[in-house]
C-alpha cells in the first residue's frame, strides 16, 4: 500500500470484524450489522484512515467467518492477534478507544491471544503491557 506520493503508508493495526456471517451461527444478524457500522463510523470519525497519521493508518474489514462459532461478532486486531467476543457497538467503542488509540487491550473481553509468529513483526507501542498481562487460556 502507498501513498499519492508513491511513499508506503504505515499501518497501524488490521481489525477484522465477522458480524455478518453467511451461516448466523456466532450472532445474531442484525446485532452484527450494527457492530459493523458502528465500526465504519469510528473510523472515520476518528480519522483512522488518514495516511498522514504518525501512527499509521487503521484498517478495517468485514469477513464472513473468523471459525469462532458462538460469542460474536467477534473482532480480531493485528499485529497483535487479539480476539475479543461479544462485541457490541458499546463495546467496539471502548476496544478502538482503550486498545487501538490507548494501547491497552480490554483482556476481559479477550478470547485469546494469537501473537504473529515471526520475531521481527511489528509491535504496538504498548507491547510492555502485552507481555505483562495474564495469558488468556486457548
């Protein structure tokens, strides 16, 4: 991905979001549909996707099945791999506030923690507080 300029723009975290799957097995539709929007608002609100942030841009994407079959939408951030479950537009709010934008995850609505494999991935600027939280079981 580049800028205008032809420069690389930095990207900051990829939220994937499955709230409208195909198969309504992890939530309900319409609840999902919200959650949805509500991210679609937040980001563009926030300006998220402005290539001239210091902290890289935030991406977002619908997908239709993350293979967490129950407690959705379920929301995965990268580069961290966090996995939150229940995510309601109220609780969307408080995760792209407190963890994309403050660098604190919200562990009590974590699934699980999925690190990328490779030693030199990028790191979010409160990996400190990462490594310090409790590990949350598979």
């Amino acid at each position: 991905m580049s800028d205008a300029t032809g420069g690389q723009t930095l990207i900051q975290h990829h939220l994937l979001l499955c709230a409208t799957p195909a198969k309504a097995k992890c939530c309900d539709p319409q609840e999902g549909a919200q959650t949805w929007e509500a991210l679609k608002r937040l980001v563009r609100e926030l300006d998220l996707e402005n290539p001239s942030r210091p902290e890289g841009i935030v991406l977002r994407s619908k997908v239709d099945c993350l293979r967490v079959c129950d407690q959705g939408p379920v929301l995965l951030i990268w580069p961290e791999g966090i996995w939150y479950v229940g995510v309601t537009p109220e609780r969307l709010e408080q995760i792209v506030h407190e963890h994309v934008l403050g660098g604190q995850p919200r562990w009590d609505w974590v699934l699980k923690h999925t690190p990328l494999a490779r030693s030199n991935a990028p790191s979010m600027h409160a990996n400190a507080a990462l490594a310090a939280a409790p590990q949350v079981p598979d």
